[in-house]
C-alpha cells in the first residue's frame, strides 16, 4: 500500500495541468458564407408551369469539402488556412441554385434535394472549379466557378439538354474578406446563367411537358 500510495501520488498532483492540453492558443478557425443574390420575384405567370428539384450538386476531385480551395502558381491545389465554408460548397451551391430558381416564373414550385416532392424535372448540377488562382504569390487572386448541369424530365429519364458556365472575377485585395466577397459575386453570376440556361432549355425542349 505504501508503494501505490508512492506512485499515485505524483499522477494526482500531475493531473491539473494536463487540463492545458483541452486548450489550444490557435486562433479560430473563421467560416464564410456566400451571400445569395438579389433576386427580385419574377412576376410572370405560373399557372401550369413545371416544378423542378435542384439536386445536391457533384463537386469535383478537391472540392467536395467545406475547405476553401486555391490554385498556386504550377497548378498547385492548395486551401486557405483558418478559413472555411460554413458548409460543404456542394451545399452553398444548392442553397444559392433554390435561392434564384424560387423566384423564376418559369417553375411553378422549387425543391431541393431534401424533399421528398416529386417534381417535373430535375436539374442536376457539377461543380467544376470553384477556387481561388494566383499567378504570383503576392498579388491578388482570380476567383474562377465553372458548373456544368443537366436538365432531365422525370417522368422518363429524358435528357432535355446540358450546359456549361464559367464565370471570373479578380479580388480587389489580397485578403480574405476581398477573396469571399469575390466568390459570393462571381458564384452569383454562374448560378444566374445556371438559371438562363435551364430555362431555355425548358422552352426549347423537343418533347412536351408531361400533364
């Protein structure tokens, strides 16, 4: 007894300061959001539009991940450090597709993967690039989003075309609040074009609506 009283002592009295460990004096890693577009209300008519469901989004190889990607000179992929997404991009990017396509007359209702409601048509979309490109190591980045979508009828599988978008902007500053601004403005317009393309495609289509 005297022996394990010997060594238990020394493990109690070491006990406290292992309570430092809990505790890292790294800052906070910051998360970003990319804010949705102004999108007023398409006050056309709806009355027997299609509904659609924006499906979650398929991100290439290095960005299926809430990391925020940027390319280094060489082609090098590489992620900022202490900074993310709030969620996987996959996720912001649906959002922001269901944020535009709501509001579009061309659809009588708008769903998102979630939903268990059988709609009209699906759009599905690919994530292609969505990073941040330097040419140097100093100078501000390129913010380059390329996406590329389907639209399918449900009813039969049928394809009703396909489509692809790119879109780019140069931050202002070398800095992370400039960088974000600069996706939130370019991820914007892609969707926005996302939206033109789909709903051409939906005039257009060689097959008609089902009832």
């Amino acid at each position: 007894m005297r022996r394990l009283r010997g060594l238990l002592i020394p493990l109690l009295l070491a006990l406290p300061g292992c309570s430092g460990l809990l505790h890292s004096t790294a800052p906070p890693v910051q998360l970003y959001v990319l804010q949705p577009p102004q999108v007023p209300p398409d006050s056309g008519p709806r009355s027997g539009a299609p509904s659609l469901r924006i499906g979650r989004p398929l991100a290439a190889a290095g960005l299926n991940t809430d990391r925020i990607a940027l390319l280094r000179p060489g082609n090098r992929l590489d992620y900022y450090a202490g900074s993310r997404w709030s969620a996987p991009l996959a996720d912001l990017v649906s959002d922001l597709q269901v944020t535009v396509f709501r509001v579009d007359a061309a659809w009588s209702a708008v769903a998102d993967a979630r939903s268990t409601f059988n709609a009209d048509y699906l759009l599905q979309t690919s994530i292609d690039r969505f990073t941040a490109e330097y040419a140097t190591e100093a100078g501000p980045p390129l913010i380059h989003v390329e996406l590329h979508g389907l639209l399918i009828r449900r009813s039969d599988g049928a394809l009703m075309g396909s489509f692809a978008v790119s879109e780019q902007g140069v931050a202002k500053q070398n800095r992370m609040a400039s960088v974000i601004a600069t996706f939130s403005a370019v991820a914007d317009q892609a969707i926005s074009a996302v939206q033109t393309q789909a709903d051409q495609l939906l005039k257009s289509a060689k097959f008609p609506a089902p009832p």
